[in-house]
C-alpha cells in the first residue's frame, strides 16, 4: 500500500469506531517498514481531517450534486484526503493532490467509480479556494463559525456566550493549530549547561516553570528520542508545569497525586520532594497506572509510590501534605492536542463529569491535614468543571479557604479571583485551570497502619 491507501485505510476504521487517531495510525502501520517522510505525510493528513472535518464535509456538500454520490461514505472519505490536501497543504503542488487522489480512487473497484467525480469536484475547487463562500454571519454567527474553523456548533454557541467573539475566534484558531511538542527537563539526573548541550540541535531555549521546558524544533517521534528513553526528560507541555508550581512541593513533602496518568505532574513533584518526600500515584485502572510506572522506571523516581485505586474512595485520611487532583475533564483546553475529542464530545458530558469532579474533589479533602493544600486541576475551559466547581465545594467545605498562588507563579496567569487560569486565547498555551485550597485550622488524622511503601 502506499500512504494514500494507508490513509484511507486509517479513516475507515476511524469512521467505524472515532477515537485517539494515533492510536489507529499505530495499529495500521504496525510490522510495516514506511519512510519517516511517509510516515510524516500519515500523521499530517489523518489529523488534519479529523481537525477540519466540518469545513471539508461543508465544501463536499456543496460541490457533490448528485444526492446519491454526496451520501456515499467511501466517495466522502476519498475527497476529504484529497480537499486536505488542496486546502490546507501547501508543499503538495495542486495537480499532485488531484492526481494522487483520482489514482487512489481507482486503486479500488467500487471507488473507480467516482474517479470522474473526484476529479471534477478537486479541479473546480483549485479554482475557487481563494474565494469559498462560508455561511452568512449575519444571519448565523455560530454556525459560520462552526463551519470556518470546523468545530461543532453547540461549543462555538457556548464560548461566544462565555468568551465572546474575539476571544472565541482565537481559541477556534488556536485549535487548528498543529501543536508543540516539550520536553520537561530532570531537576536531577543532569545539570542544565549539559542538558542544553545536547539538545542544541532539535529544542528551542528553555522556559516555563523553573526554566525546564523546551519546545521541539523538528518533526521528531519521542520514542526516537534518546534523552527520554535514558530518563533525562519527559514530554510533557508548560501549562502541566505551573499545576505543580501551584501545589508549591518543598523537600519532605508527603503528596498524593489522586489521578496521575500519564504521569509527568507526579515525576515532576517526586523530584521536588526529594528522597525524604514521596509521591502516592493513584489511578482508577492498572492500564492506566502502567503508563506512570513507565516514567517511574525510565526516570528512577524510585519515591513514587504507584498505587491503583478508586479516587473516589481513597483507602487513606488525612495523612498527606499535599493533594493533587488533576480531575478528568471535557478537556476542552487542549482540543488542538486531540482533535478528535471536539466531535466526541457533548453539551451533556460537561454536567456529567462536573459530577465525577465533585466526588474527587470532596474525597480529596478527606485526605489532607490542617494546613494541608489540595490543588484542583483541569484541563478544560468549562466554568461548570472550573469556577463553579470551587464555589460549590467551599461552600459544602468551611474548614477550607482559597489559597493565594505562590510566587513561583506569573500574575499574567492568575486571573482576578486568584485562580490560575491558563488559556489558548490569551496566552497561546494548552488551557489550564487550577485553584489552591487549604485546609484551615487543625486537623488530627486518624492513626493508621499505612503499609509498605506510603
């Protein structure tokens, strides 16, 4: 197969059952031999339709008149790889994409069929793609926007009522935006001046948190990476960095981390600890927990303590100095990280994870002592997982209070109430919010038998 047939194979099966396209890349090219450039071109192309999707079917829609035709899957798949890469490709000259495409359809024997079609629909579209007629915003500004930047319509309804329109048209952008990829440096298993050294080639200059985040310049798959693979460094992105300067980690510390995969915030804090602190890493799944064991093992942070367990019911009270609660969230701060999840996702799966929040976050505080801090963390933009998920648990929770943020972090990402607020529109980084609460006053844990380990 050639990447083309590879590609279409890949959008079949994401069609058939959405989800993580890397995922799906990965099973496909399995035990085949494909040129980093090939392979490149897969990512690019499959991500790119799964991010713009909307716009796609909108042009297919209006430039495929036979009804019968415009309704065919098979039809619909084959011209979304091709319209990519018309539209949004550059360095695929025109005549190569209509080529490539009109080839791939009659590489199949029900797809030949629509070879005319493709090639008609592809050459008008060369003509017009400086001049495509969106929706009238006048008459339908959510869903011109829905269908310029490709998103669904109910969430551009929300963030125009909650963000309004400039700040909305950034984050749409923003989202379409191919994303970063970081390394977090280790505080220590090399110093900086070495670390840089090595990295010179392929990562910008430092920034973030403590000066140890630093942005890939090339095109590169992390496990290709030696630096990660001998524990130097982890992937993970600067916003992650400030949740973890909120919990402000001193030498000694005793922290739970209630939901820890994949596992950077609790290398990160273990580290900060020292070997006279430790870090409890829990996870609802042992899936889920292996992926933190892998950063345990390639980082021998050998203080962090992996543990699977409902977070809902943790199996401990009060003994620890510091929670994290990096919550499951709609994620819609990182929708340009996983494109897939904006068609996934629904209006009703804020509410219904704002529950699940709630019981983390009131478990949580059944496990800190007086003067103890828990850190509540999402990645999501949502004032219901948010603000309002604060408000509710200080309320049911007086022996808590708002704790102001250590000045380790900046004020430009700590917005008026004194929570961190991180976001794609403002600052032009994965969103992220987060609020430090303390336990007030004192508070005798229970004595316990907390077992090897913790």
């Amino acid at each position: 197969m050639n990447s083309r047939q590879l590609i279409l194979r890949i959008m079949t099966a994401y069609d058939k059952r959405p989800g993580n396209p890397e995922r799906l890349i990965d099973h496909a090219l399995g035990g085949l031999h494909i040129d980093h450039r090939d392979r490149r071109l897969i990512f690019e192309i499959v991500y790119g339709i799964v991010r713009r999707r909307a716009t796609l079917d909108y042009l297919i829609d209006r430039h495929v008149t036979d009804e019968k035709n415009r309704d065919d899957h098979l039809l619909r798949r084959i011209l979304r790889i091709g319209l990519y890469q018309l539209l949004y490709l550059d360095r695929i000259p025109d005549h190569a994409a209509v080529n490539e495409t009109v080839e791939l359809a009659k590489a199949g024997e029900r797809s030949k069929n629509f070879a005319g079609t493709i090639n008609a629909v592809m050459r008008t579209l060369i003509k017009n793609k400086k001049q495509i007629e969106y929706p009238d915003p006048q008459k339908d500004l959510a869903g011109r926007l829905a269908v310029e930047f490709s998103h669904p319509k109910w969430m551009v309804e929300r963030w125009l009522r909650h963000f309004g329109l400039a700040n909305t048209r950034g984050l749409l952008t923003y989202n379409n935006e191919k994303p970063p990829v970081f390394l977090r440096r280790s505080l220590r298993k090399m110093t900086r001046r070495q670390f840089e050294a090595d990295v010179r080639l392929i990562c910008d200059t430092a920034g973030g948190y403590r000066d140890l985040y630093y942005r890939l310049k090339k095109a590169l798959l992390p496990e290709n990476i030696q630096l990660i693979r001998q524990g130097f460094c982890n992937v993970q992105a600067p916003s992650s960095g400030w949740v973890a300067a909120l919990l402000d980690v001193k030498q000694g510390d005793r922290i739970i981390d209630i939901c820890s995969a994949p596992g950077g915030k609790s290398a990160l804090m273990a580290e900060m600890a020292g070997d006279s602190g430790m870090v409890c890493a829990c996870e609802v799944s042992f899936k889920r927990l292996r992926m933190v064991v892998e950063i345990i093992n390639a980082m021998n942070l050998w203080n962090i303590h992996p543990l699977v367990c409902d977070g809902a019911l943790p199996p401990f009270r009060g003994i620890f100095d510091k929670v994290l609660l990096d919550a499951p969230c709609t994620a819609t701060g990182v929708l340009h990280r996983h494109p897939e999840a904006r068609w996934i996702r629904t209006a009703h799966d804020i509410t219904r994870l704002a529950k699940v929040q709630a019981m983390l976050l009131d478990a949580a505080a059944t496990l800190v002592g007086g003067g103890g801090s828990i850190v509540y963390a999402t990645c999501s933009l949502e004032p219901e997982e948010n603000e309002q998920q604060i408000e509710r648990f200080l309320a049911d929770h007086p022996q808590f209070e708002l704790d102001s943020c250590p000045e380790a972090v900046p004020q430009k990402f700590i917005d008026n109430r004194g929570f961190l607020s991180i976001t794609p529109y403002e600052h032009h980084m994965d969103g992220m919010f987060a609020a430090r609460l303390r336990r007030a006053g004192d508070y005798a844990a229970p004595s316990y038998d907390t077992g090897a380990g913790i």
